[in-house]
C-alpha cells in the first residue's frame, strides 16, 4: 500500500516527515543568531556615529560590554569600557563615569585584577550614592564584596555585601535580582570561613529568589554552590546530583564561565573521594577552559589544585612545578588567598624534594600572607596553623643549619660583640669591675619594637602636642604607638575619610605588614580588629553624647556603608544595639 511504513516509499515519506521539525528550528535558530548578529552591528553603529547625542552612544557601549563581548570576548569588552569612561568624563556624566568603572571593575574582577577592580568599584559606589542610584549601588556594593572576598578581607567583604542588601532594599522590587546574586555571595563568604550552615542558608534563601524570577543562571549558581557545602560534609553523592543539575542548566545556557566552576568542583569532590585520576581530568578541563576564557584568578587556583594531587600520589617535582606557576600569577594579581594556597603546596613539595632553604624562604613568606590578611572573622584559622608553623620553622631552621660551621661562627662571634658593647656600657655607668656574673640583667625590648623616650620634655608634655584621647572603652592610650595610631583614625572619621588598614599604613609611614606586626606586639590585635574596635569605641561615645539622630548616620559616622553590618557588630562589642540607645535618648 502505497505510504505504508513497511514499503521503501513509506519508509522514505516517514523518515522526510520526521526531518521537518529539525529542519525548522534550525532555520529558527539560524534566525535569532542572524538578529543578533545584527543588532551587534546596529551597536556598533551607533557608537561610531558620532551626530548621535552621546548619551546613545554610552548606552550603545554599554550593551557592547556586557551583552555582545563580555564573556567570549574580554579584550573587546575592556576597549569598549574605557572608551565608555574616556566619553563620559568628557562630556562630565557623573552617572556614565560611574557605569564605566563600575563594568571595569566587573571586567578585572572577572580576569582575577582584585586590587583595581576594588578601587573602581569604590569610585563607581561614589557616584552612584550621590545620585541616589540605589539599584546600580548595590550592583556596585556586590562586585567590591566578590572583589575583597576573593582578597581574603573578609571583614570589609561582609561589610560590602550588607550594604549590597540596604541598596537593594532601597531600591525595591527592581532589585530582587541583585538581592539573590548578593544572597549567594554571602553563602560563598561563609562557605570559604568554613560556616557551613550559615553558607546552606544563605544559599537556599538565594535559590528561592531565583526561582521566582525564573533566573536559570542563578539557579545554576545557587546548585553549584550548594554542591560545594555537600564536598565538604563529605556527602559525595548529593553534591554530583546538584553538580549535574547545574553543568545541565549551563550547557544549555552556553555559560563558560559557570562550566569551568562546575568542572572544578566535580575535581573537588572526586579529590575528596580519592578517585585521584578523574580529579586530575576535571581540574585539568577546568584550567584549560579558564586559560582561554581570561579567568586569571581562578586559573592559578587550579593550577593549585594540581599541584595538591601531584602531592597525594608523591609526584613532589610535578607539585612543586605547578604551585610556582599557580604562585606566581595569583602574586601578579594580588589575589593573597590563592597564593597562599599554592604557597602551602609549594612548601610541601620543596620539603620533600630537600631543598630546605627555599622551603624554609616559601614558609616564611606563606605565613606573613596569610596573617596580613587572617582578622577577627578567621582568628580560629590562624590558631590553628601558629603550631604547625611553629614546628615545621624549627625543624626547617635546623636542618638548613646543620653543618654549616661558618653560620655558627658568625652567630659565635656576633655574640662576643655584642657582649663586649655591653661590658663597656654597664662598666662606664656603674664602675662595675671585671667580673661578668655580677653585671645586673638588663631588660632589652624585642627587635622592631619602639621604646617610650624617657626625655624630661616628654615626661612633662605640652597639653597642645597631646594626641587626641581616645573614646570610652578604646585600647589602652598608655603606648604612644597606641596613641598616635587611635588619634589618626579619629581624626580620619571626623574627616570623613576612608579608614582602612593601607590608609592607616600611610599615615603611619609603614607597610601593612609592619603595622599589623607593631599593632598585634602593642595590642595583642590584629590591624582591622583594632580598626573595628576604635571605631565602634567612637560610635559608642557619639551615641552617649547624643550627636546623632538615627543608626544610619551613626553607621555613617564612623565610616560604615552598611547600617546593619554596622548595628551587629556594635551589639556583638557592647551587648546592646545602637537603636536602644536612641530610643532611650
């Protein structure tokens, strides 16, 4: 029977009939990337034409950077960007200026650029809180939040992020997406401080929201994340399932970026698991997709990731080789946090090669990374590697010394000089003879650390060259150091000038690190704990004045962009929250 299924006509006629509906959505297909095409065209038409108002143009530049070239084609995205901010501080619009350094911030963000993006992200902040844009502010709040986060400053990143979440409120319901982006940024901060819950929460709070705004990104985001929670917990099986859901939803939305997450954290887990092979497979996939993508920050982390399986299956020169690499880039890009964790890696490997005195220099130098940036938010973490570092120092400082006779006749010979400074000096001042045991102690401070003058001029003290006494409640103003350093982050907040450990650096005429080493032998703090601690004292002695109105301007006052990070670490100091006191007031 003719156009029976059995017959080769049949056949033939079914087989056509079933082509149809492929035939038509590739033509569909064909048809949205030809639109697309196009409207990429009219774009960059529109910014070449320059008897456009420039207004149009900026908007043109604007969907050039972040729809057309931001995730494949990231120098393009930068060409268009900065055209866009050399445009906009032409013609004086603070809101496109602010619009083009926050998609700079953005861009460095993406490629791993953390310290630029963090100073673009805080001009853009600027603009945008003076013409109240609150939607854009809190986009802008959020990427400073990643930018320090992936710093390893969590303090300031929490900060960042809560004030994310005040803009959005602000700004209402045209904000429920930058709220759930924010929401999931917040699970990533506690996840990385080893707060599993508190991470899930947030997590699942951020899942939610993008269900209900159908956001299949976010929800890719969101299960990816929460399968890194489960790798943790060691619940290998429920974090592939999330795993597989989220690589589904990115592979259909043809998200690189999200991909390369997804092929990390499957290396992750199969790591955990010690199914060392397939961990090797994922992390190399991983790397080489960020490799072609740009993603500079997150390739050093995966060349880190390597290096810890070279490390497990005992390959100490393959280690060593790609934690230098991972070392490196992650130090051109300041990201501290992942050049600590290929400083860890690196360590090991060098220990187990026997090259003692490179591994005792990449030790030394791991640590002071790590304590620059460790605060009251990872104080646990910091306890926990002060013995290991401790003990792994003095068997490193042992066999570098060993049977080097020359160091032990140097150190022989320093110490005969330095005793002999000190026979003359006690035997001038006191007319001591030649007996060496009858000389006094004599207490010596500690190498770096600054000793009070003892001079009759400042033992008086001129009531006009006193430092600024510090509030109620504020470290102890017995140490000069101590001091000074409360006088100029007083004098800063009354300023209105940002208040941050590199500032204070400054002012102090110091490194980071030789401020946060001086600050922890005067106070027993860190730099930001001191920092936090001054400027909830002030806060405390402004509210008990009655100098302010409401939360917000005291938050203000004392240098917080988030009334609400500001409002729970006050009432986490002094037991009480700000808002008690002004009603009482």
């Amino acid at each position: 029977m003719i156009g029976s299924a059995r017959s080769p006509f049949g056949r033939l006629l079914t087989s056509v009939v079933g082509l149809v509906p492929l035939l038509l959505l590739l033509l569909t297909i064909n048809c949205s990337l030809s639109g697309q095409s196009d409207r990429h065209g009219q774009r960059i038409r529109k910014w070449l034409d320059q008897g456009l108002a420039d207004t149009i143009r900026l908007q043109a530049a604007d969907r050039l950077v972040n729809k057309s070239c931001r995730h494949t084609q990231p120098d393009s995205a930068t060409f268009y960007a900065e055209a866009q901010l050399a445009l906009a501080r032409e013609i004086g619009h603070g809101y496109w200026v602010a619009r083009a350094l926050q998609n700079i911030g953005n861009l460095q963000l993406r490629s791993g650029d953390y310290p630029s993006a963090v100073l673009n992200f805080k001009q853009s902040l600027r603009f945008y809180e003076e013409d109240k844009a609150w939607h854009r502010a809190g986009q802008t709040s959020l990427g400073l939040g990643n930018a320090l986060r992936k710093q390893g400053h969590i303090p300031e990143a929490l900060e960042a992020l809560l004030a994310s979440l005040d803009y959005a409120a602000k700004s209402g319901s045209k904000s429920r997406s930058g709220r759930a982006a924010t929401l999931n940024s917040l699970g990533s901060l506690y996840l990385n401080q080893q707060d599993y819950e508190t991470a899930v929460k947030y997590y699942e709070e951020s899942l939610d929201l993008h269900n209900l705004l159908g956001s299949q990104r976010g929800i890719a985001a969101n299960l990816n994340n929460l399968s890194k929670v489960y790798t943790e917990w060691g619940k290998f099986a429920v974090a592939i399932d999330y795993l597989d859901r989220s690589l589904a939803l990115k592979r259909k939305a043809n998200d690189l970026e999200g991909i390369t997450n997804s092929l990390k954290n499957y290396g992750d887990v199969y790591f955990k698991s010690n199914q060392l092979d397939s961990a090797t497979a994922y992390y190399t996939q991983a790397r080489v997709l960020q490799d072609s993508l740009g993603l500079r920050g997150d390739e050093a982390s995966s060349y880190g990731d390597l290096g810890l399986v070279a490390l497990a299956r005992k390959d100490w020169a393959t280690a060593r080789d790609y934690c230098a690499t991972g070392w490196q880039q992650s130090e051109r890009l300041g990201d501290l946090k992942v050049q600590v964790k290929n400083g860890d890696c690196l360590y090991q490997a060098q220990l187990q090669l026997g090259e003692h005195e490179v591994a005792l220099a990449t030790l030394e130098r791991t640590y002071s990374l790590r304590d620059s940036f460790l605060s009251a938010e990872n104080t646990r973490e910091l306890a926990e590697i002060q013995s290991r570092y401790a003990e792994d120092r003095a068997k490193l400082t042992s066999a570098v010394g060993g049977g080097s006779w020359w160091r032990f006749i140097i150190g022989a010979l320093a110490c005969i000089v330095l005793l002999g400074m000190a026979w003359r000096r006690f035997g001038r001042t006191a007319g001591l003879d030649s007996t060496l045991p009858n000389v006094p102690s004599v207490q010596t401070s500690k190498p770096g650390v600054e000793e009070p003058s003892n001079s009759e001029d400042e033992r008086i003290g001129d009531p006009s060259a006193q430092p600024v006494a510090p509030p109620a409640g504020a470290p102890a103003a017995m140490d000069p150091w101590v001091a000074k350093a409360t006088s100029l982050v007083l004098t800063a907040l009354r300023e209105r000038r940002e208040v941050t450990t590199s500032s204070l650096a400054r002012e102090m005429t110091s490194s980071e690190r030789q401020l946060l080493r001086r600050c922890k032998e005067v106070t027993g703090k860190t730099t930001n704990q001191f920092l936090l601690e001054v400027r909830l004292d002030h806060a405390r002695q402004l509210l008990e004045e009655e100098k302010v109105k409401s939360v917000a301007e005291l938050a203000e006052a004392v240098g917080f962009k988030s009334p609400t990070y500001f409002s729970q670490r006050f009432t986490d100091r002094f037991g009480f929250r700000p808002k008690e006191k002004l009603v009482e007031a």
